[in-house]
C-alpha cells in the first residue's frame, strides 16, 4: 500500500501527531516530508491518500481510519467533510476545546518568539451551545444553487440546512434554498437572525456575552478613561461606560457609528474614520495615567501606526480582543517590546465546529 516516495495518488499509513491551527493533522513520511491531512484526531493511524507534494511537505486526503481516536464521533452535518464550513465536527466538542487552547498557546511560542516568552494562557472558555448558535451565515447562489464553498476550492456544495446556525438562520435559508430557481441571482447572500444589524457584530450571542462578561472583568476599576478602538456600534462601550468618566470609541462604518451614537450618554463620544489616524487624537484627549484601552481589529491585525501609537501614549491597560492567533502573537510581541506585560491570553470558543479561535489578552505597563 505505502510507497517510499510520494507523489499524488499513493497511500500511505501515518500516525497523526499533531493537528495544526487551521484543522490539519500533521503526520511525518517516509522520505521525511511533512504531510497535511484534514478530518483527523490526534494519535490517530490513518491511510491516507496523496493529493499534491511540494519541496518539503505534501498535502493528503483522508482515505480511512486505521486506529480511530477515542475523541471520534459521527459529524452531526450531512455536508461535513465537503462543504468548507466545519472542521472539527469529527471531534467531542471537549477535545475542540484543548486542541484549541494547545494551538493558541503553540502560535504564540512559535510566532512570538523570543519576545514574548512564556505567555499565560488561561483555560478556554467554552460556547454555551456548540450547535445551532450562528446568528448569520453568507450563503452563495449560483446556476440557482444556494451554498456554501467546498473544503479548499470554489466548488458550490448545495445545502438547505446549517447545523452551526440558529434555527432563524435555518428558516431562512430554507426558504431561500427551495425558492423557484428562476427568482434567484448569482452573487451571495447575508442570512441573518436579526435584520436590523446591518454593522459587525458578534456571531455567536451566548459566547460573546461570556465575552463582555470577561472583558469587563479585564476592565479593572472604576474611574479613568476607556478608549475603544474598532468599536463598531460601541458594543464594549455602552456595557462600560458607567466605570469610566471619558469614552471614546473609533469606526469606520458609518452605519455603525450612528447606531452608538443614538442613546449616547454624557460621557460617550464616537469618532468616524481610520484608527491608525483618529487613536493618537483620542489617547491625547483622554491622557494616559489611568485610560484603558480596547483593541479589536479585524483579522489582519494591528498596523505599525496603531501599536506605535499605544506604546507613545503609554496608556496604563490594553485590553486585546483577537480573531486571530497569528496576528494576536505579532502584536503582542510589539507591544511588549514597546513596554507592555502580558498578564494573560484567555482562548474564546467563539466558532464550536469550526477551526477559528478568538482570545482576549489583558497588558499593563
């Protein structure tokens, strides 16, 4: 069955040792190339079919499970395995869990370094509901097909269900799915459980109140300045505002910006426009002995002018909010060159099922 030296279309046997961020399991071949297969468990033996070799690594298809791990379960979702969606349904919801916690704190060493050293990675906090929790999905139409992208390609998997989205979301993506063909356009579709929020906001509701519970928690005592940059419609703001005497949130999206702008109190005040030019003014405002600062930038993460522009300010406690660990590592390991300690990361099962991680990192000077 196993060849010596891969090429697309051989078997191999490999032990799983480890499943990469991104829901890849890691396994090793025979002429020392590191292979990346999907759909796997740890310690897992699996027969595994080569689907493409690069110099020093090679990418697989998952054939069989030889040795299945005892955190294998059936995949709740008929379209799992093809639809891009969910990586992890094959897996206890537990086990999700500590693969997640071990890849953040794994990215964090591997990305940051030297500068950060060792990072204090709490517990992850777990979704309430691992199921049925999405509040949105973008849905794609095509030939009057309704779905979602198959797993690595642009090939439509046609569905009219979601087993990660709420049951309003389901609603309407059946309606749309067995709607006459004729009636629908080529092009994407936004589902959502609550039409009226047209702006960013959290997808999962319960795990995102778990994470203003938290981030309030970070927030410390009462008095100084809060200062949140990426503030949408002043999410974190309007949950805060009566600990600070001065608020100040940053957002590009007017919409958004409107929306926290209605029901604003005294002590509220919304800034429209780039961060990396509108933080500076606003750490200048509010002074920096006693402001908190609050960072939840999109995946890409911070730019040089918005890290540079906390360190110069010297606010006394950044409070990140991350979705992405890669970036989350690269920014904090500026931050900390630039006179911040990193007190804690804390991992936020935003996503059960699927490969992403949000955490929140508190710094102090």
């Amino acid at each position: 069955m196993s060849t010596i030296v891969p090429t697309p279309g051989t078997r191999h046997r490999v032990r799983i040792t480890d499943v990469a961020f991104g829901g890849d399991g890691i396994a090793r071949l025979e002429d020392g190339r590191v292979l990346f297969t999907p759909f796997v468990a740890l310690g897992e033996e699996v027969e595994v079919e080569i689907a493409s070799v690069k110099k020093n690594f090679a990418l697989g298809r998952l054939v069989s499970v030889l040795t299945a791990s005892a955190d294998r379960v059936e995949p709740r979702c008929r379209y799992f395995g093809d639809c891009g969606g969910c990586r992890y349904q094959h897996l206890r919801y537990e086990a999700q869990l500590t693969l997640k916690e071990t890849q953040l704190a794994a990215t964090l060493r591997r990305i940051g370094q030297a500068e950060l050293g060792e990072v204090p990675v709490k517990p992850i906090i777990a979704s309430p509901q691992p199921f049925e929790y999405r509040n949105r999905i973008t849905v794609h139409l095509k030939d009057g097909a309704v779905g979602f992208h198959a797993a690595g390609g642009h090939r439509l998997v046609e569905i009219n269900r979601c087993e990660i989205a709420a049951p309003a979301v389901n609603a309407l993506l059946f309606e749309l799915a067995t709607t006459r063909r004729r009636r629908r356009e080529d092009g994407h579709r936004t589902l959502r459980a609550d039409r009226t929020h047209r702006f960013f906001h959290q997808a999962n509701d319960t795990a995102a109140a778990l994470m203003l519970e938290h981030v309030s928690m970070l927030a410390g005592a009462a008095g100084g300045a809060l200062v949140d940059a990426y503030c949408g419609a002043g999410w974190f703001i309007k949950a805060l505002r009566a600990r600070f005497t001065q608020c100040i949130g940053i957002e590009w999206d007017t919409y958004a910006i409107e929306h926290a702008r209605n029901g604003a109190e005294a002590n509220e005040r919304y800034l429209e426009g780039d961060v990396a030019l509108l933080l500076p003014q606003a750490l200048a405002a509010t002074g920096s002995a006693e402001t908190t600062v609050i960072l939840d930038p999109p995946a890409e993460g911070l730019a040089h002018a918005v890290t540079d522009a906390v360190v110069d300010a010297r606010p006394s406690r950044v409070i990140y909010v991350s979705c992405h660990p890669a970036t989350l590592a690269r920014d904090l390991a500026r931050l900390k060159t630039g006179g911040y300690r990193i007190d804690s990361v804390t991992p936020i099962d935003m996503f059960p099922q699927t490969a992403e991680i949000e955490a929140v990192a508190l710094l102090t000077r």
